[in-house]
C-alpha cells in the first residue's frame, strides 16, 4: 500500500442499549472520505455484526482504491520551492 491511505473503523456505546459502528478512509490524491454509520442493539451485536461491519468498511476502502487514478478527483499537490 502507501503511507497516504489508511482506513480507521470504530466503535462506539451509544446510551444504555445502542452500539455503533463507523468508518473513515484517506486515499492517496483524494483524501479524506468519510464513511458509514451504522447502528444497532447492543444486544444484538454479536461477532456476525461485527464483521459485517469491517468487511464493509474494507470493502469500500479496497473499491475505492483500485479505481482507476482517471476517475478519482485529484488533491492539488504542494509546489515545493
């Protein structure tokens, strides 16, 4: 990979009874993207959840990244003096 791009997928307790999940990537001449929240019963989250929650966040990192550099919006870069 790069040092440019990385991907961060967290989870947070809501209240008594609501967990939640959510996730952001950076990708090199793009940037930041943000992800995803979800959210659901903290009884509910078992590790089927779980997983589901990062395979969909690496999924879309992965996606993302392998798009052809033509398609991706490019981050100006710095001039260097």
């Amino acid at each position: 990979m790069t040092e440019d791009g990385y991907l961060l997928v967290w989870f947070r307790l809501e209240g008594f009874d609501t967990v939640e999940c959510e996730y952001e990537y950076a990708l090199p001449g793009v940037g930041r993207v943000a992800g995803v929240r979800t959210s659901g019963s903290l009884r509910a989250a078992d590790a089927d959840w779980v997983e589901e929650c990062l395979q969909s966040a690496l999924s879309s990192f992965v996606s993302r990244f392998l798009e052809p550099a033509g398609r991706r919006q490019k981050a100006a870069e710095p001039v260097l003096v």
